[in-house]
C-alpha cells in the first residue's frame, strides 16, 4: 500500500476556489462596466450587470457575441489599435472611446484592460468608466464660457479686471481703447 499525503494539495485547491469566488464577486459588484473577452476574437466571455445595464442588453445578447457584432463601437478601428497597444505594453489604461449603446445612444468611456489566462486561453478583462456626464457638463461649460467671453469682447460697456495691486488680468476692446492700448498691450500691466 502506497499513501500519499494530498493535504496540501487540497489546502491548494480550496484556496484556489476562494480566490476565484472573491474575483467572481469583485467583477459582477464592480460599479464600472466590466468585461472579459477573448484578446483574439473579441468574443465576450463575461461582462457584469453595470455593462449590461449601460449598453442596454442582456447577458444572452452579449455573451458570445464582439463588440463588432453588437455595433459598439463608433470607429471599429481602436480594437484593432488597443490589440497593438496590448502587444506593446500588454495592457492599456484610460483610453478615451465612444460607444452605441443597444438604442444608439453614444457614450464616452475611459477603458483599461489586462491580459488574463482563462483555461490557456490569452483574454482581455476590460474595465470602462462612463464619463458621459461629465463630459456633457465639460462641452457645456466650454460653451457657456464663449458666451460670456464674446459678450464682454463685443460689449461698448468698458470692461476690465484687475488684482488689488493694479495690474490688468482682462480687459475688453472698449475699455482698452477708452485706456490707450489694445487688450494684448494692457494685461499684466498696472493701471495708473
């Protein structure tokens, strides 16, 4: 009779399992779109309830299926350019891109991604912040601020800002010209 002590062997493997528990978790509850795909293909092994809630489909839409076949991406050609960059640098970290969601809504995201072994198989665990809002609030504030910027500039109302010691830090045509200068010759200079 020959015996083995496996004690070890099955310390491995129950740690193994609770390893692969406690990434079961963190992937399905993280608030970020989640994916996994094969690195070749694109085909989506996985992806958590935050991607399929944004990109409004269901599991059974996903898995399986590219992003390709989904009609997520606005220019198909960054896949190809993150694969280059992942062969590169083997991973890739807050790439801006836009995306379809199921309606065809477009939304912004900034994606990273790993390579991971699944089962030998090379794959890419990608995870995506949706920075639509805030890129919406960005645009809207760049516009306001040209508003505002071409009404001061085309007022005849004498506009100027200045520090608590004089120096100019604007000032509009009217009020450069009412000065004697132009709005370029005026800033950072002291007004008497």
């Amino acid at each position: 009779i020959i015996a083995r002590d496996i004690s070890e062997r099955k310390r491995a493997e129950a740690a193994l399992r609770q390893s692969e528990e406690r990434f079961s978790k963190a992937f399905r509850a993280n608030p970020e779109l989640a994916t996994i795909s094969t690195l070749n293909e694109g085909r989506y092994l996985d992806a958590n309830e935050a991607f399929l809630k944004v990109m409004e489909r269901t599991r059974e839409e996903v898995i399986g299926k590219t992003a390709l076949d989904l009609n997520f991406w606005r220019d198909p050609l960054q896949r190809s350019q993150f694969l280059k960059q992942i062969d590169r640098e083997g991973r890739i970290r807050d790439q801006e891109v836009v995306f379809h969601t199921k309606s065809g809504d477009a939304r912004t995201g900034l994606i990273s991604g790993e390579v991971v072994d699944i089962d030998g198989n090379k794959c890419l665990l990608a995870v995506t912040r949706d920075i639509t809002d805030r890129k919406l609030a960005e645009m809207a504030l760049e516009e306001s601020e040209a508003r505002n910027r071409a009404l001061v500039e085309d007022s005849l109302a004498l506009i100027c800002t200045h520090s608590l010691d004089g120096t100019v830090l604007s000032v509009n045509p009217a009020a450069a010209a009412a000065i004697g200068g132009t709005p370029k010759e005026l800033v950072g200079k002291k007004i008497p």
